[in-house]
C-alpha cells in the first residue's frame, strides 16, 4: 500500500502599514511619536531620527523609549 500524501500550501502574507489614524488610535501615539514610529520602521538610529527631525539625538531617544514603551 501506499502512504497517504500530504500536501503543504503556503501564501506569504504580506502586512498592511497601518495610517497615521491607526497607529494613534491603535498605540496611543501622538503626532510626534508617529514620525518617530515610522524612522523606526525604517531602521534609523536615535542620531539619524534627531538629524531628520531637527531634534537632539537626547531627545530622540526620549521619543524612541515612549514609542517602544506603548
């Protein structure tokens, strides 16, 4: 006799990035934590955040510790 055969299907799944209204709904994050938020996403460094956004790299990573903290 034969073994029964067992077939695997496997859909990746891609995640939606959620909008500003979501993230702030979702996280409780305000305007300033959702810029921070998507530098995050986008790999950035407490340094490279506080040059994009104009902010202190201090400040910066006051920002990062709230956003990682919600």
């Amino acid at each position: 006799g034969r073994d029964p055969a067992v077939l695997v299907t496997i859909t990746p799944r891609v995640a939606k990035a959620l909008d500003d209204a979501e993230l702030a709904e979702k996280f409780d994050l305000t305007p300033r934590e959702i810029e921070i938020a998507r530098c995050l996403a986008a790999g950035l460094q407490n340094k490279e955040i506080g040059a994009r956004l104009g902010i202190s790299t201090f400040t910066a990573r006051n920002h990062v510790e709230k956003v990682l903290g919600k």
